[in-house]
C-alpha cells in the first residue's frame, strides 16, 4: 500500500506526519521524501546512506561544422530551449524538458544529447526502515525527474509512505498519482483551509481516496471540520498545539519516540486508512 501526505500549503506539518507514520509502522515499511526542493525527512531519520547517485536530463548540444541554420530544432521546441541567432545556435538547458524533438528534426543530425546534472538522489536505512529522498540543484526548476526517481523506489506490494511537495502543482501530482490513500494535512485558519479546498480539488481529479489530519486542531476555528462533514472526508487525526510536540521537532526529534502514546496514535492513524483504502 502506497500512502502520500500532501498539504495546500506549506508549514502545515507534512512531514511530521510523514516521518512519524513511517517510524511508528516500521522495519516493514519504505519512506520516500519527494519534497525535492527542500527536504528535511532525513533530519528527523537521520539514516544511515548507502547509496548516492547524480539525476540528470538530456539537453540539446549542437554541432555548429554541422548545422546549416534551418531552424527547425528551434520551430518544433515548445519551451524557447534551442534559438537559432544570426549564424549561431544558443541552448537554454534551464528550459529543456528532454523531450528530444530538436534531435529528430535536425536534417544535418547536427544536434546531439549530453547530460545536465540537476540533483541528487540517496537511500539509506534506520533501524530497518528504508529511506529514500531527492535534492533539487539550487537553481534548478525541473523537479519532478528527480521526484520520478525517488517514487521509483515505491513498491506497491510494500507499505510505503511519500512525503509529497507542498501546494498543487505539477511536482506534487508527479508525487501522489498512482497512490493508493493521500493524506491531507491542514490547519484550522483561513489560509489553512483555502488551500485544503485546492488540495481536494486536486486529489479528486486524480480520483485517490483521501483524509484529512488537523494540525494544531485547538487553535483558530471549526470550518475546516465543517467543510469535511460537507464534503463526506473523513478526519483521520487531530493534532493538538503542545509545547511537548513543538520541542521535539525543534530539536529534530520524532513524536513517537519522545512520547510513546503518540505510536499508538499513529498506528491508529494507519490502520483508519486502510480502513478507507480497503487495502492492508
């Protein structure tokens, strides 16, 4: 079974969710951090790495005592990633979706492929439970190859949990389709639930079975329980402002571990998906 947390926004406790789901179901489960952009699940599982690898892309590299400047590489390019400029021809890599239209066009085959460097992929382990995550370049934009390689580490005869990107563009679609329950993690303010209604209409699109876990539940009002019961989503858990929750993350620590209730919880929290799932 394959169980993405998502959130409309960010700072809602995603991750939280995530590395204590993991660690509370753990050896027998896998943990994907797919927030390439800025991944912090390694903080709080502190693996141990066995395994790093570059993530590149294919990107257009032309052969100037080749190209007769037709202009066709540039005609087919979507993105503006292969210009032809008086007798020259520039690439924009940073555009490049790899997509190798320009290549087979060129009547010359004056355009070739090389690599581009984007990010990092690692797996690593922690007391049996295995790990996985991505780091996008600084600078870099195309993140969901990356994503791509991290999610190819989810097996879906295996419990797997996916912490997914904030928001509801393209790399958190790349993050979440093809799961089998998204959680959807959410506050109860204005803003939290604005996006918790973007984050729906998402995960209804992608026709997932989903539920919705409040954090900070004591704090601002009840509209966000309001529109669950509106729209039949369950709330799998309700997690309380506490000074005790707020140390521990503080320090990089996991809440099921500083209090032990807390894997309880969590395992509750598991087996209510499945419930909603119909899978184990």
């Amino acid at each position: 079974m394959i169980i993405s947390i998502a959130s409309g926004k960010g700072g809602t406790g995603k991750t939280t969710i995530a590395t204590n789901l993991a660690v509370a179901l753990a050896p027998e489960v896998k943990l994907l951090d797919c927030d390439v952009e800025e991944p912090n699940g390694h903080i709080f599982i502190q693996p141990r790495i066995t395994h790093t690898e570059e993530v590149g892309l294919k990107v257009p590299q032309v052969d100037l005592s080749k190209c007769t400047l037709c202009g066709r590489c540039q005609e087919i390019c979507q993105f503006k990633a292969i210009v032809v400029v008086g007798k020259s021809v520039l690439t924009f890599p940073e555009l490049c979706h790899s997509c190798g239209g320009c290549i087979e066009v060129c009547p010359e085959d004056a355009v070739t492929e090389v690599d581009r460097a984007m990010g990092v992929f690692e797996r690593g382990t922690r007391d049996g439970l295995q790990f996985a995550y991505g780091h996008l370049y600084v600078g870099q934009v195309m993140a969901v190859p990356l994503i791509e390689r991290v999610r190819a580490e989810g097996e879906s005869d295996t419990r797997t949990i996916i912490d997914a990107p904030p928001g509801t563009s393209c790399p958190v679609i790349s993050s979440v389709k093809g799961t089998d329950f998204v959680i959807l993690v959410t506050e109860p303010t204005p803003f939290g639930l604005n996006d918790l209604k973007l984050a729906v209409g998402m995960v209804k699109i992608l026709n997932i079975p989903h539920g919705i876990v409040i954090n900070r539940s004591d704090l601002g009002d009840d509209k966000v329980k309001e529109y669950a019961h509106q729209e039949g989503i369950p709330i799998l858990m309700e997690i309380p402002f506490s000074r005790q929750i707020a140390e521990a993350y503080s320090r990089g620590k996991l809440l099921v571990e500083e209090v032990p209730d807390w894997k309880e919880k969590f395992m509750q929290l598991y087996e209510r998906i499945v419930d909603y799932a119909g899978k184990s």
